[in-house]
C-alpha cells in the first residue's frame, strides 16, 4: 500500500464518520486526492471515482435546499 493509497483510504475514512447532511463539505479533499492518482498514471480507483460523484450531487442538492421556492 503506498502513501498516497494510505491518504485516501483516511480521507474514506473521515467522510464516512461525518454526518450525511455535511459530508459533501469533504470535496476539496477528495478531489486533491484523485488528482494525485491521475498525476501517478495508475488510474483511479472506482470507488473513489463513485464517492466523488455522490459528495458532487450532494453539493449540488445542499445548495439547491436553501433557494426560496
């Protein structure tokens, strides 16, 4: 397991552990996270991929909860 493997395995890790509603506030961390991966040429793991596009739609819902209908 190499370092950058460690690094999000507890970035996965914390997000898991923090509420659903505020979770989505882990992005930035995530995406620095996969853009290490893509700098490495070794591609990046789908389950990473997968927890990026669920905090993206989830982002996008918890801005869209507080606009006045």
């Amino acid at each position: 397991m190499t370092e950058l493997d460690t690094t999000a395995q507890a970035i996965v890790s914390e997000i898991a552990a923090t509420d659903p509603v505020t979770r989505h506030q882990h992005l930035d961390k995530l995406h620095e996270v996969i853009s290490r991966y893509a700098l490495t040429g070794n591609g990046i793991p789908v389950r990473l991929r997968q927890l990026q596009e669920d905090l993206t739609n989830e982002a996008i819902e918890a801005r869209f909860d507080n606009l006045p209908v």
